[in-house]
C-alpha cells in the first residue's frame, strides 16, 4: 500500500518541536554529541514541507554509537540501520511523540555535511526556496504516492546539493 503523501506551508512552529527534540536528546546524549541540527525542509523558513521534522545527531566519536543506540532505546528509538546511506544511522521514533526522523552520524559522514550545507544554503537563496516550494506543491497535485514524489524531485535537489556545494 502506497505511503499517503502530505505537503504543507511552512509552518513556524517546526523550529519549536525541532527545539523541544534537540533539548531532551543534548540532556540524553550530553558530551556524546558534537551537534544536534535540525535539517530537511522544515528547517528552512518558507519552504513548503511534508510535516516531519528531521534532525540529525552528529557523534563526537563513532565510538559512541554503541552506548548511543542504548541511551536511545530508553526513550522508546529503535535502531533501523543505515538504510543504504553511509554515515548514517535511522531510528524509529516512539509512538507518543510527534512525527520527526531521527538519524544519529558519524563525525565523518558525508550525508550530515551535505544535509547542512543545503539547508544553510535554502536559508541565505530564498529564489530556490520559491522554486522548490512550487515543484513541491506541483509533484503533491500530481502524486499520491510519497515514493514518486520523491523520485520527482530528485534531479532538481541534486543541483540544488551541486549549488550549496559551489558556495560554500
């Protein structure tokens, strides 16, 4: 069965919820992390955004994880793997919370540097903030499935990568 697909204006109370994750995972993980950033659409003001709030947890070691995938169970995450991406670790989140992907990085990671460098560049290019908004509402009238959604934006957020890239 297909994933049901949902699209909303930028909502100004993500960088709120993103907040409340990151306080009560900083108190969790203490030293063991480098950063906590919120990142993906709902992190860039103006953007049109499936209502889910993405953060990434970037490791100060790699050799942490082990003790990190513990402290996070106690909080109801469950480990799912890197899902295909290097660098990067998924948890399912537990029931009783709001809709968010948690991933937990390597200090390496590549996927975390890119996932940063995009958002602060969507942040400082409102013009690409406008015509990623657009696609996004026109792929939503045109989908129902989250998967061609997806694939329908790929090519336009990989030069959007290619973009943030070249100016960083």
């Amino acid at each position: 069965m297909p994933t049901p697909l949902l699209i909303k204006e930028y909502d100004p109370h993500w960088p709120v919820l993103f907040e409340e994750l990151r306080v009560k995972l900083t108190e969790l993980l203490g030293n063991m992390v480098s950063a906590i950033e919120h990142i993906g659409s709902t992190s860039v003001p103006g953007l049109a955004s499936k209502p889910i709030i993405d953060l990434d947890v970037l490791l100060a070691t790699a050799d942490y994880f082990p003790e990190a995938i513990g402290r996070l169970a106690t909080l109801g995450y469950e480990h799912q793997g890197d899902l295909g991406i290097t660098g990067r670790e998924a948890f399912s989140i537990p029931p009783e919370l709001f809709a968010h992907h948690l991933y937990v990085c390597f200090p390496d990671s590549e996927e975390f540097r890119r996932h940063i460098l995009l958002r602060n560049y969507l942040r400082s290019h409102p013009a690409e903030v406008s015509a990623y908004s657009r696609l996004k509402w026109n792929l939503f009238a045109k989908f129902v499935d989250r998967a061609d959604y997806i694939q329908g934006k790929e090519a336009f957020v990989k030069q959007l990568v290619q973009r943030a890239i070249a100016h960083s």
